[in-house]
C-alpha cells in the first residue's frame, strides 16, 4: 500500500500539466506589458518557428501619413473635385493629398458625389453629375488609357477628370524610428525579411534600402500578396505578416500569424493573430524574442517534467521513495517549472 501511495504521489502530472500553461501564461504578460498583444497563447509557439517576416510598407514601415512635396498641374481644374474625391478614402494617400488641400484653403464648399468606387491598391473614382472623377496611381490611370510617368522615388497620385489627366502629386512618408535596427536585429536571428507593397518599384526600393531590406516586391494587388504568402508557405515557410491597412487583410488572414498596427484598418485587426498597439517595429523584434524565448521554456519544462517521471516512478515502485519524500519532491518539481517560466520575464528589453 505504501508503495502503491507513493507511485500514484509521483505520478501525478502536476509539473508536466503546468509545463505549457505557465510558460504561456507568463509570456503573453510579458507581451503585453510591451503593449503587444497575442490573441492566443498559441500564436506563440506559431511565431517562434517562423523563418520568413513580411512586412507592408506605408503605415508599417513607414509612419502612415505622406505628405506632398511636389506638385504638377497639366490643365487647370477645380480644386473642390479633388478634396471631395479624396475626402471620401481612408487610404494614407488620400489623406495625405486632403491634408496638402486643406493648407492650401481655408474651406471647401461641400460636394456630393456619386458612385463612389474604391479600387483597391489602385485609387478611387467617382461622379459629380455628368463629369466623371478618377484619382489613383499609374496603375488606375493606364487602366483607363492614360500614360503616366512614375520615374521618381516618392508615392505618386494621379488626378483625372473626365479621362484627362490633370494633375500629378508626389508624397513622401517618414520611415519610423528603429525600423532600420529592428529588421537588421530580426535578419540576426534567422529570419528571412521581404518588403510587399502596392507602390511603385522606385518608392519601394527606396524604403527598402534606408531599413536593410534586400527582397523587395512591388506593384502587388491584394491578391498578390496572398498568392506571395501562400507559395512561400508550400515552400515549407512558417510566415509572420506584419500590415495596417485594408489591402494587407487577405495576406495577413493567409499568413500562419498576422501582426496589425493598432490604428490600423478595423478589418486588418480582425484578421490579425497580435496588436502592436505602440505600432514601433521594435515590438515586432520584442514579439519574436518573447516568443522564442517562451517556447524555450516549454521545452525545458516538458522536458523536466519528463526526466522526473522517468527517474522518481521507478524508484518509487522499487519502495525507495516514502508518500512523504513523493509529495514533496512532486511539489518541488511543479515549483521547479513555475521558477523556471517566470525566468521569461528576466528578459531585456531597449528603453
């Protein structure tokens, strides 16, 4: 009977239930006291295995909030189309482009529009009575037989009316602090780092340069992202995506974890597996360091766990173990993975 008590004392899965749980427990704390937020203490070990992070451009690596450097009128036209048309997207661009109309006068009159189309990574067209509004990229205005220009290193807009192109805007983003350290960081730890955006090839680059990102993919359509997601996956990739906007909520909800920005598009929250809530790339960084670190611990506690099954139970059912000696070596060991998953919390993090 003793023997028996003291077999079925060390037995008890008391450590190797807490092995998972606890690490978990402790790392998504540690997480969210860096205001990021994993919606599933799964997502962490997911994360940890990733070797491929793809990141959006504006709004991701850069601030979200072009403004204009440059602008370019090729007929005269009413001012008061084009604050209208682009008063109703959310797009960075547009708000950039109203931003810019806004300084230059000090009201508009009200206009209202009709049939209001956005298409995606491209622009957006309305009509105002019978003249037809268009405002987009050089993609959106090819697409309607109007050759454009986009030799230049900024993001570009294009404003049409009744398929003439009449005015062309250039707008540069600011690229947010430690953005550059934190994908070189990201890069040293094994990961693979590509730029996927719906800008033109020269703006990419450009970004992609000043941050160390050498795997740039441009021009993409929201789709395209998500085909790039999923033929990296079939190649044996587990993919982080990391976007804010609209056009980013089909690869972020293809990708194994998605990251939105916490101002992000509603939509792009939804689908995303962590909120960055302080919207840094160091929190991306922070995010696979804690999740990293955290599988860790669960391998070291299930493996714990394990040897101490291994080894106790025999020299229990050998009756060299008392129910006393059993209880307490069992409550060591479930004390023994609790210290060891709050050591994640003895991780450093830059100020």
């Amino acid at each position: 009977m003793i023997i028996g008590i003291s077999v079925i004392v060390i037995a008890c899965p008391c450590a190797l239930g807490l092995a998972t749980p606890m690490a978990t427990l402790v790392g998504i704390s540690v997480a969210a006291k860096r205001n990021i937020l994993f919606k599933e203490a799964g997502f962490l070990e997911t994360m940890a295995k990733s070797d491929l992070l793809a990141l959006d451009k504006t709004g991701t690596i850069t601030e979200g909030r072009p403004s204009v450097v440059y602008e370019e009128t090729y007929e005269a036209y009413d001012r008061h189309l084009l604050y209208a048309l682009v008063s109703t997207s959310t797009h960075p661009v547009a708000e950039g482009i109203r931003r810019y109309l806004e300084k230059e006068e000090q009201a508009f009159t009200p206009l209202t529009l009709e049939k209001i189309k956005t298409i995606q990574a491209k622009g957006i067209e309305a009509q105002y009575g019978d003249t037809h509004l268009a405002g987009g990229n050089a993609l959106m205005m090819e697409g309607m037989g109007i050759s454009c220009d986009d030799s230049t290193e900024h993001t570009l807009f294009y404003f049409a009316i009744d398929g003439r192109k009449v005015a062309r805007f250039e707008l540069s983003d600011t690229i947010r602090e430690g953005a550059k350290e934190a994908i070189a960081q990201i890069r040293q730890m094994g990961v693979r780092v590509v730029m996927l955006t719906g800008d033109h090839e020269t703006s990419a680059n450009r970004v992609a340069q000043a941050v160390g990102i050498d795997e740039v993919h441009a021009h993409l359509l929201p789709q395209d992202k998500a085909r790039f997601i999923e033929e990296v996956q079939e190649a044996g990739h587990i993919t982080v995506m990391a976007g804010d906007g609209i056009n980013d909520a089909v690869a972020l909800a293809q990708s194994n974890i998605a990251i939105a920005m916490g101002s992000g598009a509603d939509i792009a929250i939804a689908v995303s597996d962590v909120v960055l809530m302080d919207e840094q790339p160091q929190s991306i960084y922070d995010a696979y360091r804690i999740s990293r670190r955290t599988y860790r611990a669960v391998k070291e506690n299930l493996g714990f766990s394990l040897l101490y099954n291994t080894v106790a139970v025999p020299l229990a059912m050998a009756g060299f173990v008392t129910p006393l000696i059993a209880a307490l070596s069992m409550s060591l060991s479930s004390l023994i993975v609790v210290g060891n998953s709050m050591r994640i919390r003895m991780l450093k993090f830059r100020t």
